[in-house]
C-alpha cells in the first residue's frame, strides 16, 4: 500500500516537473516572437521612405516647372514690350530741299484695300474711290499721294509701267523725265521692281511709281510743289506699302 502511494506520488512529482520545463521552453519563443515585431516595423518604415523621398522630389519638380513658367511668361511680357515700343519708335527718313529728315511713323491699314502704310503721324490715309487711296498732308493740303494696289494675277508691271508713263507724258509732254530709283533696289530687297516717271508743271510737280513687291503691285501719284519739295517723303512712305 505504501508502495503505491509512493508510485503515485512520484508520478504526480514527474508530472509537475514536465509542466514546469514545458512552461520554461514556451517563454523564449514568446520573447523572440516579441523580438522579431520591431524588425518588421523597421522593414515597413524603409520600404514607406522612398515614397516620402517621391513626394519631395515630385514637389521640387512642380516649384521648378512653375519658376520656368513664370520666367517664360515674364519674357513674353519684355518681348511685347519690346515690340510695342520698337513700334512706337519706328522712323523714316527722307530728303527735302537737300536737307535730310527723319520723322516718327504709324501704321495703318486701307478701308478698301488689302494693305497696309507706315506714314508720318501729320498725315491721314483716307479711301478717295473704289481701289483708289489718298495720303492726304494735315499740313499742307496741296500735297498730297494717291494709292493703287493690286495683286499679280490682274495685271503684268510692263502694263503698269507703261500706264504711267503715258500718264505723265500727257500732262507734260514737254518736261517730263525718268526718275533714278536705282539706290532703292539696292537698300530695299523686299522691292523687285520700280520705275517713277516726273512731270514739272510751272512750278507743281506730279509723279507716277509703280512699285512691284512679292505679291502685289503699287502705282503711287504723287502731287508736290517746287517750294514744299515732299517727293521724297511721299516715296518713302509708299515703299512701305505690303
């Protein structure tokens, strides 16, 4: 009787003695488990940086892209600016009584036709007749030009020139003369042509251009007088005609 108690309570003792090392062997595993939550806390915070990183990058891509458009739009305002007051200065100069002259422009654009004029700010482009065009001189009315413009399909230079020439030799048959224009084929490359023909009438003055560009043609009519001497001036604006 003894000797089974004695069994039963080393079974018990043994018992015990397995649980407890079964207790200890199941604490390191917890403790590695607990471990081993950092290192992949770690893992996630490396993988979530680079996009942080992204974020910047993409954020100083925008600030540079705004600064580029910001400078782009500040020199489309300059070049404006710069056009605008090339425009507001633009100059023509002429020669009057041998002395030279050089006057401020505007430009303006035909009611009839399809063309536009630099000329000086003192003088008024104004529609006379259907495909005729005067540029009258605010300071002297005796002066003034008449303007045709037509395209190359309607009408050859030979038949121009000789239209003008006729004109001139009409109206004085005995003091008409050819005028050189050869200095302003050189100076003028968008010119292709030009003839210009003189009439001296006591002392008023008529004078017939024809003047060939690219794609149209220009017949000028110019009224002077000896004393105002403003040929010039009126062929000078008449070749900026396009």
């Amino acid at each position: 009787m003894k000797k089974s108690i004695y069994q039963v309570g080393a079974v018990v003792i043994l018992s015990a003695f397995l649980a407890a090392c079964n207790t200890d062997t199941d604490e390191p595993t917890t403790s590695n488990a607990a471990n081993e939550e950092p290192a992949e806390t770690e893992e996630v915070q490396n993988e979530e940086q680079p996009e942080t990183t992204e974020t910047n990058e993409t954020d100083e891509s925008d600030d540079a892209s705004s600064d580029q458009q910001e400078e782009a739009t500040e020199t489309s305002e300059e070049t404006k600016a710069e056009q605008t007051d090339k425009a507001d200065n633009t100059t023509l100069t002429y020669i009057s009584n041998g002395q030279p002259f050089e006057e401020k422009v505007v430009t303006s654009t035909s009611d009839e036709m399809n063309y536009t004029i630099q000329h000086f700010e003192n003088y008024t482009l104004t529609s006379e007749e259907p495909g005729v065009d005067s540029l009258l001189n605010n300071a002297d009315e005796a002066t003034s030009m008449q303007i045709e413009v037509v395209q190359k399909e309607d009408v050859t230079f030979d038949q121009l020139k000789e239209s003008a020439k006729e004109t001139i030799s009409a109206i004085a048959p005995d003091s008409t003369k050819d005028l050189d224009l050869a200095s302003t084929l050189e100076e003028r490359k968008e010119i292709s042509n030009i003839v210009g023909y003189e009439a001296l009438l006591e002392d008023e003055k008529v004078v017939k251009v024809v003047i060939e560009r690219e794609n149209l043609f220009v017949t000028l009519t110019i009224y002077d007088n000896v004393q105002a001497d403003l040929t010039d001036a009126f062929l000078q604006m008449g070749l900026t005609i396009q």
